[in-house]
C-alpha cells in the first residue's frame, strides 16, 4: 500500500523510530507514557515503559500502538513484546493504545508495514521491561544482574536458587533509569516460546459474540444521529436544499447546508441531516432535494475513458518510466511477436462496516471516536478543518470493520466534525451502503498495451508497454501510477515502460496491495500469453525468465531478489501437484507470480468453466516468502488466506462503472462481494528465507487474479485481457 503521509519516521523507519525510543529511554522513557494507558492502570500498578505495566499478582498488560482493521495486529505486536518480556501468554492482556505520537511514534495501518516498522522496535520495548525487572532483582539480591536471567514471569539468581516474580519487582523497576534499547541483548530465535506459536485474535471472542468494539457502536450522551447527502457528481456542490420540508419530519432535531473545499480527501459540499435515530435521519433523507452545481465532472464516463486509452495508446508515451536496450529493434528481429491490449476497471473497498464517525465539538475542544487507519492524519485535517489547534482535540481509534486502504483517508471523520461543531451537539455520523460505494477512493482504471518479442528457443528478448492511465500533466494520481521497476523489468534486455495520462474527477485511492492488485493481472498474464506462444509450460518459462539466484537492479529503486522468487514459484508448483495433475473437461491450472510490500508469493488456482461460462474456483494453493521469521503462524495463514479471496472477488464481479459523472452502483447486488458457495479451499506455505520479517496483510493478493485468468485459458483455451470476468465469453458454442 502507498505510504501514509504521516511523520518524518517514515522517511527511515528503523533508523528514525529506534532513534527516537533510544533518546527516550535515555532520558526517562518512563515518563513517555500515553496519559490514557496511564489512566487505566490501578493505582498499586507498576508502569514500565509506554508499552507495558505490571500488577502485583503479576498480570501484564501490554499496550498496542497501531489501528487494528482485522490484520490481527493488534494481536501480533504484543506477543513480540511478550516474548522478549519472558512472559506467559496466558497472563497478559492487551489494550489499545491511544493515540499519543509522542509515547507511541507513528500509528497506522496500510502498507503491510507494521511488521517491517516494528518488529525490531518491539522486541527491545519488551528487553527493556525485562531488563528493568532484572536489575531491580539484583539489586535487591545484592548481586551483578549478569548472574541472573528470567523465567517466564519470574527473575531468578541460579546460583543461590532464589527467586522473585515480576509483581513483587515491578514497583521498584519502575523506578529505575531505562536503559538503552540500541544495546540490549535479544533472545536467540531458537528460543521463541511465544513467536512461531498460534494465537487467535485476542478481540476474536468479542467480535463473534456481538460486543461492542467498532466504531459504529460508539454511543455518547445526548448524542444525535446524522446522515450526510453529498453532491452523487464529484466534486458538485450545493446551490441550494428544502431545509423546511427536511426539518418537519418526525424525529429531525436540525438540518443545514455544510460548505466544504476542494481538498479531495477533506470536506466537501454536502446537507446535514441530524435525528434522534439513524432511520429517522435517513427516513427524512428521502425528502430531501437538493439542486447541485455538478460542475465539469458530469461529463466523464467509463466508456469515455476506455475511448480515450485507445487514443492515446496509438500516440507516443507522454511519461518515460523505462529504457532499456533497443526494444524496437529487437521486436523487429524477433522470431515471434505478441502483442495484447489489458484493462481493469475501478473498484470500490467495500468494508463490510461503512464509513462512521462519532464527533463531540464544543467550547473549542474536539473528542473524536473513528474507525480510521491513519489517526494522525485525520487530527491534523480535523484541525484544519475546524480552525482548532490539534492539542484541542483528542482522536480515539476504534477497530474498524475492515479498511484495504479506504480508511486511510479521513473524509468521513472531518465531516462528522463538522457538523457537530455546527450543531453544537455530540453527533455520530454514519453513512449508508449506498454512500459508501458512490463516494469512495477507488482503485484506479488502468489499460495496458503491450507487445513481447521471442527468439527462436521462446526466450524474452523485447517487452513493451505502453500504460495509460490517470493523472494531470506528468504526475499520477493517487494510486494510479506505475513504476519502471514492475516485474518481469529489469529481466529483460530490451524492455520500454511508458504511459500516457488523462484527467479525472473520480477520486482515486490505495486498495489492498494498490498498484500490484491490477498491474499483475495484465502483467502475468501476458507472460502467461508469451510462455503459450513459445510453447513453454508457464512455470518453467517464468524460471527461465528469472534466471540463477541473484539480486537485480540499484538499492535505490528497491533490489528484487530471483532466488526468493524461484523459491516461491517452485514451491507452489510442488504443493500443486504442477506436473503431475490430470485434469477434467473444462478444468485448468494457471499459475501467477508477485512480488509486493517486501512479499514474494507465487499462486497456483484451479478452476473449472461449465458449458454456460460460470466458473467455479476449485482451490488456491499459495506459497510466500516474507522472511525469517512467521510470528502468528494463524494469523499469517489467515491474511494469505483472505487476501486470495479478497482478489478472486474482485476478479470475478467487481467494477464500478462512472456514467455522467456519477458511479452506477447502490448496494452489494451492483458489487458483488463474495459469497459462501463461491469460496474454496485456499492451502497456504511459508518458505523461510535469511531475510527480515516483513508484511502480509497485502502482497499474497495480487498473483491470484492472474492465476485464475491463466487457469480460465488453460480449460477453455479463451483468453481474457479485461476484469472483471465475462462468462459470456466463456460460453461453450
């Protein structure tokens, strides 16, 4: 996912974050404690660091810092704290952070980043409660702290037998000075108890059982409720509403007109509605008319774009992104030419729990209750917005009910402001499906045009393409964009990578794994096309495309390393069964390779086409490589696992279409989501590699779309250059 716009600890996460705990630590970092988490400690509770406290009967609760969205983080960066604690599992309990830059750094979800960030930064958090705990013991023993160690939830002095449990050291080791995180030892790998072990989600039980955990179940006193109607063009605004008729309908306490900007991702033109119910709100929204100024978006459609990209791609390139070689003149040598023309369309995120915010302005402070991914972000848009300082407004984050990058922008949270600041009441905004789907951040459109050259032995000497797309002169918008590194560039002599960009009023977003989740479908499937035309089987032609093990390219674009992708590819062929599989009438194999977020992972779908081109997903087998170290084997198994279904959803019914500025879609009959039947088994495989712990709540996404494209080739020798997928074309004469 794209990075956040959030501090300079992004800029160098390892560097800057260790950084800036070490200096804390230095100079006390036990008075860099969040006040909240402070706040929720019993007053005989002993406070170690930001991150973690103690209770005399020895329980541990451990704070943690990022927004869980359902990738299980909230789950998985305590136990890496647990583990270098030297605790039980069992004892510890875990409360999310508040929002607190200062104790906690950034605090975000998107990018599968929270495990590259922090997974070192973690593990000293926890060496330093533990070596605090030991240093107390051994003072109180009167012996050198280099003759004690710990067991779980105890310091122990071997040579005399004594003991003493963390409760009973946990007062006076908040006490001491915090050592310096940069020099504390780390345990050994081979002596994990915690990591490599399976844990469920800790707020698993309460989320089956309905307890209240998200943001759209927050409730304040003498809060109203409020729905929101903004202009169904992008970017119109309001001329003018029957505010009167509104406001008599049974319920509606107030309605007015918001007047927002021009900031995309910020407040924008729109009528409040405010009830002493969400239904009675939106029941009154049914009477409401509003004439809007749609301005010069109504004019833009999908089918005006799809004219467009086939314009421009019989012009030049407008933007360079790659040159290398001759490409003209070896596909003017070439023994074979294939050229094919890919598109997706823009697909909306459609987390199951719509865009909420629950906002509380009055006597110049702000308390907000949000369901977001990026807090800091929407604190300082919040400020803006309101005209406040930002130390006037406290952000609580809520779990969301799912994000894949939606919530990375905080629209919904600076309107929910708004309008309570307006109204001078607590307000809990909450917007229907239907706003959901035609207000987004969409993944952007994207057409490929793309021609590969072949020498006589079927070897890749020429790749071009050419990649039109969305932007305003030569710079992408929001996630739209390509770089010049895209796989199989930098594996090919010859190889011309250029785009050509048209305007848009459409709103564009970072979507689960964005880029890699559309450019690998057009991308591995011309590979597909080109193994095909050299009369290669696809795997073995994606390993001949990689060659020997070696790390390719410049460390300033990003090192792109063949061996762990062979590693990947050959693993899933073996789980697979590749070579030796007998198909059915109408079944296929297809196999689809990504590297993306620090993730390599290779897919291998089958799948069979009927007679009336329905298809029918039979399974998914997945092999990844994200380093050393898996630290939530279930966790792990179960992002792979919901990133497949997640991109075969999007691959076999998802598409927003833009007609007269407006998207088409209302609810989940015009998005289809996928259901229970549709599902299949999805088998997943770690290959562990010498490399650091990276991210997994993206990169398994992005090869199975291909996958399931080359597998519909395979069964039925048709070949699909456009998403989502069109039965029609795959019904049987």
């Amino acid at each position: 996912m794209n990075k956040p716009v959030l501090t300079d600890d992004l800029a160098a996460p390892s560097r800057r974050l260790l950084l800036k705990v070490g200096l804390a630590a230095g100079g006390g970092l036990l008075v860099g404690l969040a006040p909240a988490f402070a706040a929720a400690a019993a007053a005989d509770t002993a406070i170690l660091n930001a991150y973690v406290r103690i209770a005399p009967d020895g329980g541990v609760t451990i704070a943690a810092k990022n927004p869980e969205i359902g990738q299980g983080i909230k789950t998985m960066l305590p136990m890496v704290i647990a583990e270098e604690l030297d605790v039980d599992w069992g004892a510890v309990r875990i409360e999310q952070a508040p929002v607190d830059f200062k104790a906690y750094g950034a605090q975000f979800a998107g990018g599968s980043m929270a495990t590259p960030l922090n997974y070192d930064l973690m593990r000293r958090v926890g060496a330093a409660a533990r070596s605090l705990l030991i240093a107390a013991a051994a003072l109180r023993w009167n012996v050198p702290t280099a003759e004690c160690d710990t067991t779980p939830g105890a310091v122990r002095h071997t040579a005399s037998g004594r003991s003493l449990l963390y409760g009973a050291l946990a007062t006076s080791a908040a006490a001491l000075p915090a050592p310096d995180l940069a020099k504390l030892p780390l345990k050994n790998p081979k002596d994990f108890r915690i990591i490599g072990q399976s844990h469920h989600g800790i707020d698993s039980p309460k989320v089956v059982t309905g307890q209240p955990l998200f943001g759209i179940d927050v409730v304040r006193p003498g809060m109203l409720y409020a729905v929101f109607e903004k202009c169904p063009v992008f970017n119109g605004t309001v001329v003018s509403a029957n505010l009167d008729e509104v406001k008599a309908q049974k319920g509606v306490r107030q309605a007015f007109i918001v007047k927002g900007g021009s900031e995309p991702a910020g407040l924008r033109d729109g009528v409040a509605i405010l009830a002493d119910s969400w239904w009675r709100a939106q029941k009154a929204r049914k009477v409401l008319k509003v004439v809007w100024n749609e301005g010069e978006g109504a004019g833009q459609s999908t089918a005006g774009y799809a004219a467009r990209a086939v314009e421009l791609s019989k012009q030049p390139g407008t933007k360079s992104l790659r040159k290398d070689g001759d490409t003209d003149a070896a596909l003017a040598g070439a023994a074979k030419v294939v050229e094919a023309a890919y598109a997706y369309p823009f697909i909306a995120h459609a987390p199951m729990e719509p865009q909420n915010c629950t906002a509380d302005v009055r006597g110049g402070k702000a308390e907000i209750w949000a369901p977001t991914q990026t807090p800091q972000s929407g604190l300082a848009l919040t400020a803006k917005t309101l005209g406040m300082a930002e130390a006037d407004i406290t952000v609580h984050m809520t779990r969301c009910g799912g994000g894949f990058g939606r919530r990375l922008n905080n629209d919904y949270m600076v309107e929910a402001a708004k309008i309570s600041q307006m109204a001078g009441v607590p307000v809990k905004l909450l917007w229907s499906r239907a706003d959901d789907l035609q207000h987004d951040f969409y993944r952007p459109a994207g057409w490929h045009f793309l021609k590969g050259g072949l020498d006589a032995q079927g070897k890749v000497i020429a790749w071009r393409d050419h990649f039109v797309s969305f932007g305003d002169g030569d710079k992408f918008a929001s996630s739209a964009g390509m770089s010049g590194t895209e796989f199989p560039a930098r594996l090919v002599d010859n190889c011309l990578i250029e785009a050509s960009l048209m305007p848009t009023q459409i709103p564009t977003g970072a979507l689960r794994a964005p880029g890699s989740n559309a450019l690998s479908f057009a991308l591995q499937s011309f590979i597909d096309e080109l193994a095909h035309a050299a009369g290669q089987d696809p795997v073995a032609f994606r390993l001949a495309l990689l060659g020997e093990p070696r790390l390719v390219g410049k460390a300033a674009d990003g090192l792109f390393d063949t061996g762990r992708a062979r590693g990947v590819i050959e693993l899933v062929a073996e789980k697979s069964g590749w070579d030796k599989a007998t198909l059915a009438k109408g079944e296929g194999m297809g196999v689809g390779f990504y590297y993306s977020h620090r993730g390599y992972f290779a897919e291998v779908v089958k799948a069979t086409v009927a007679a009336d081109g329905s298809v029918t997903v039979n399974k998914v087998w997945v092999a990844g490589d994200v380093g050393s170290q898996i630290i939530n084997p279930t966790g792990a198994e179960t992002q792979a696992q919901g990133a497949v279904l997640d991109g075969l959803a999007q691959a076999l019914g998802q598409e927003i279409v833009i007609a007269g500025g407006k998207a088409q879609v209302e609810n989940f009959d015009g998005f289809a989501l996928l259901r229970m039947p549709q599902s299949c088994p999805v088998e997943v495989h770690f290959r562990l590699t010498d490399n650091a712990p990276s991210g997994l709540g993206e990169p398994a996404l992005p090869p199975v779309a291909p996958a399931l494209c080359n597998a519909i080739f395979a069964a039925t020798g048709v070949r699909l250059r456009r998403l989502p997928v069109d039965t029609e074309l795959l019904k049987r004469a």
